[in-house]
C-alpha cells in the first residue's frame, strides 16, 4: 500500500480557514486520495476524497498537486466541532477489495 | 447517505468468554466490510476484510481463530472475539462502502468498546 505522510498535529483559531497536508510521493495512477476525520470515541467520518482534480464539498475542500504527489484538506472556517484527527489514506482503485489502511493522521486542535 | 450500525456500543465481559459485535449497513447493500482495531491514542488497524458468502481476509498478524467473522448477509458481518483476555480490549470499528451508487467514500460504524476484565 502506498504511504502518506502527515504532521502529527496541527492548530487553528475558530472561524479561521485550515489547510492539512499530506504527502504522498509513491502514489500511483489508480490511487484515490481519501480523507476521513475521528472524532473521540467515535468511528471515522468520511470527508471528501478526490483522484485528480481538485474536489469541494459541503465539508471541505481537497486540493490535489499537479504532480499528485501531495493534496492539501481545507477546511474553509475552522469551527469547534472540527477538532478531530484527520487521516489522509490512499486507496487503490483497481484493488478488488479496496481496503482502506489508515496511517497515524493529524490531530487538529481549535481554539475559541 | 449510507448508515452504518454497529452493536453493542460497548460491552464488559470476563476473561476466557466470547463477545459477538455486529455491524450493519442499514439502507445499502455491501458485499464487503471491513473491520478495524484501535487502542488507546493509536490509529486504527485493519484486522480483516469480511465477504459475504466466504471466507474472510485476515491481515498478517491477525489471529483468525480468535477474531471469528461471519458474513451472513449482505447486510450484516460479525466479529466475534473468543476467550476474550484484557490484551483483547480496545475500540472495534466496522467499515462498508455502498458501491451502489458510484464511487462515494466508505462508511463507518460508531464503533464497540470492549473491555476485558
């Protein structure tokens, strides 16, 4: 499975805009970028998730290098409830079962 | 969207019982689940991919004698955990993908906590 990287943690104020990072220089061509957040004690929710142009939806935006070595989450107005770990997990489209392997994700601190 | 159930939310057994966790996708159907381990400030580790009518995919490392799953239907998988000991207790998530109407993400269960004593 190819492998993304992360910063471990990241912070925003309240109602400022987030940009995460991921890097994902092995990735391949059948590859879709996923993003999911976990909440505490709660199973992961899905965000968004794009293959090579970029994607917007009523969570957030996905950001995809040209290159698609690297994709950016904005969250447009970071709120409290955004607080969350984010994951950024490549899947394999041409894989028949598709399994989604979750890397170590960055938490996303918000602050009032 | 697609919904996801996973039952109990949490359970409490003794050690050397067996726990049985469900996971349904409750207005979809899905051939394939999956299902996920994460203790305490750790991410979540893929244990098995669940197939309705045969047998599941364990990943390496994962003991398929202790972590029994079924997918009885295409609406429900479930993973039993047998002789339960302390080291088996952690958060149990469950995943499927409604691959009915495109290409959309995966959904996930709200998770089972299992604690072990």
């Amino acid at each position: 499975d190819a492998k993304t990287t992360q910063p471990n943690s990241m912070e925003s104020n309240e109602e400022e805009p987030v940009h995460l990072p991921c890097n994902h220089s092995t990735i391949s061509g059948t590859d879709y970028i996923h993003w999911y957040r976990q909440l505490p004690s709660q199973g992961p929710e899905y965000v968004i998730h794009g293959l090579t142009s970029n994607v917007n939806n009523r969570m957030a935006s996905l950001a995809i290098a040209e290159d698609r070595k690297s994709s950016t989450l904005i969250l447009h107005r970071a709120t409290l409830r955004d607080a969350a770990v984010y994951y950024c997990i490549l899947r394999d489209g041409n894989t028949g079962f598709q399994k989604l392997v979750f890397g170590t994700g960055t938490r996303l601190l918000v602050s009032p | 969207g697609a919904v996801v159930s996973q039952h109990p939310s949490w359970v409490i057994c003794k050690s050397g019982t067996s726990v049985k966790i469900e996971c349904r996708s409750l207005d979809f159907q899905a051939t394939t689940m999956f299902w996920y381990r994460q203790f305490p400030k750790q991410s979540l580790m893929l244990m098995a991919t669940s197939n309705e009518g045969s047998k599941a995919t364990y990943e390496q490392g994962v003991e398929k004698d202790k972590f029994l799953i079924n997918h009885a239907s295409l609406t429900l998988s479930t993973l039993t955990v047998t002789s339960a000991h302390p080291e088996d207790s952690s958060f149990y998530i469950c995943s499927a993908r409604d691959t009915g109407f495109g290409d959309y993400g995966y959904t996930f269960g709200s998770g089972t906590r299992l604690t072990v004593v």
